[in-house]
C-alpha cells in the first residue's frame, strides 16, 4: 500500500509525533538514516558558545522549534549521538511509558543551556518535558494565532532559536512572531526545496541580517521512489540542482544564520570554521 505524501510531498510521518513517546518515531526513521540532529549538533554547541561568549550571559536559553521529543536538546545534555538514541530506544520495547521517563532521566547531564520546546504536538512536548531533555514547553501554533500571554513571556525570554527541519512547514508567520518578543539569534536548517528567502525578508523588516553557512547537510534517506520524484520535481520548480544530491536518495538541508543589527556574517565566519562534516 503506497504511503501518502503530505503536502510539499514527503511521505507523511505524522503519526510517530503524536505517540505518547519517542519509541515509534526513532523507530521509523533509524531505517530512513535520519541524521540532520547529529549534523546540526556542533553547529548549534558553536552557535551557544558565541553567544554565551558575547552576551556574557552563563546559562543561554533556547528554544528549539519543532522540537518534537526534544531531539536536539537531548544530543546536548545527554552528550550523545543519534546512532546512540537509536539504540537506546530499540532497546526499550518491554519498558513502560514510566520506566522510560525514569531511564532517560538519568542519561541526562548538562544544565548549562536552558531549553524550551516549541511544537504543535502536545504529546511530543509532554514526554521532552518529563524526561528532563526541555525545561518548559510551549504548545502553539504560531502560523495561525499569535502567542497568548504566557507564551509571549517564555518568548520574552529566548536568547537563541534553532530548528532541524520545520521551517517550510512553517514560514515567517511563525519566525516573525518568536523574533518580535526578544530578537534571538537564529539558526534554522532548511531543506534545499524551501526558499528562506521569505524568512530573511521578513526578519530583516526587523532589522536582521540573514547568512548561509556553506555547505550542505544531510537530512534521511528517500522513504520511496515516489517521494523522491515528488522531490525532485519541487527543486526543479524552485530552480535548484539535485545533481550529486537529492538523485542520489537523500534530501539535503542548508543552514541559515539570522542575527539582528547586521551581525550575522561573523556568526557565519565562526561556524563555517568548523571542521568540514561527512555529507555523504
């Protein structure tokens, strides 16, 4: 039985965000090589460091946009891999929703970032929260509504946003509305077949200014052939090369740094020096 696609035409994970914790979802997507988190980490631990550096500021918060299960908040504080997550989460199947709580608990180690998950879906926020890998958790969506009062003070409070893979589902309606309460750095990583350009737009009528990092990073295997010439006829239409990329079965993401008052080169210089990452 074919898969459905959503609607920019990649198959449709939406069940395993909504399942009372992370079993499904890593169970999915170990097959698919899901990796973006893992290439994003020494981005995101630079990106903390320059700003805890230039803000003297010692505990940053940060908020990860579609956090999901809190991913990429659990490669920081648990100091660990996604092949390592991986087989943590295989390796659970005969634990209750409680036991797991309790597991991953005691895998936790860092406190010296604090972060808030931004997501849509409720479970998700609920099992990153109890297993310590977020500090608060904000349920919204801000493409439709705007922040409510106690949103709006947690936003208030955000140094740093990131994301792995949610900004083309959502769009500046959402990055505006997060920058407006506290203008945060930002780094988002954004599938080659999404323009940031409208992000940057917008960001920059808030007098942002937005850099691509060099380079290219990759996201997970094609789920099946169908998804990967639906993908394919959208980076056509966006007018951008899969060659040697996406025809070879793995959709790839660019990251964007975004900083206000016109700072983002250097926040692009600092992470570009990065030693070079695996993009095959």
């Amino acid at each position: 039985m074919a898969v459905p696609l959503d609607s920019t035409g990649k198959i449709n994970f939406d069940d395993i965000y909504t399942a009372p914790d992370p079993r499904a979802f890593f169970g999915t997507l170990r097959p698919l090589d899901y990796d973006i988190p893992q290439q994003a980490k020494a981005y995101f631990a630079k990106l903390i460091d320059e700003y805890r550096a230039e803000a003297d500021v010692k505990v940053p918060t940060v908020l990860d946009l579609g956090c999901s299960y809190g991913v990429n908040a659990a490669l920081h504080r648990c100091d660990t891999s996604m092949e390592r997550l991986y087989d943590h989460y295989a390796s659970a199947a005969s634990l209750s929703r409680e036991e797991l709580i309790a597991r991953d608990r005691r895998i936790v180690e860092d406190d010296t970032v604090r972060f808030i998950g931004l997501d849509a879906s409720a479970p998700a926020l609920d099992y990153a929260l109890a297993a310590g890998f977020i500090d608060e958790a904000i349920h919204a969506d801000l493409e439709s509504e705007d922040p409510t009062d106690e949103q709006r003070a947690l936003l208030s409070e955000v140094d740093i946003v990131i994301s792995t893979g949610c900004v083309g589902y959502v769009t500046e309606k959402t990055l505006v509305r997060i920058a407006r309460e506290n203008r945060p750095w930002m780094a988002h990583f954004v599938l080659r077949m999404f323009s940031y350009g409208p992000v940057a737009d917008s960001l920059g009528e808030l007098d942002y200014e937005t850099t691509g990092v060099e380079g290219v990073f990759r996201q997970r295997k094609f789920a099946s052939a169908e998804e990967q010439t639906q993908i394919l006829d959208n980076l056509s239409v966006a007018g951008v090369d899969p060659r040697g990329l996406e025809d070879g079965g793995r959709l790839y993401a660019r990251l964007f740094v975004s900083r206000p008052n016109g700072a983002a080169g250097g926040l692009a210089s600092a992470l570009n020096a990065l030693p070079l990452r695996d993009q095959g």
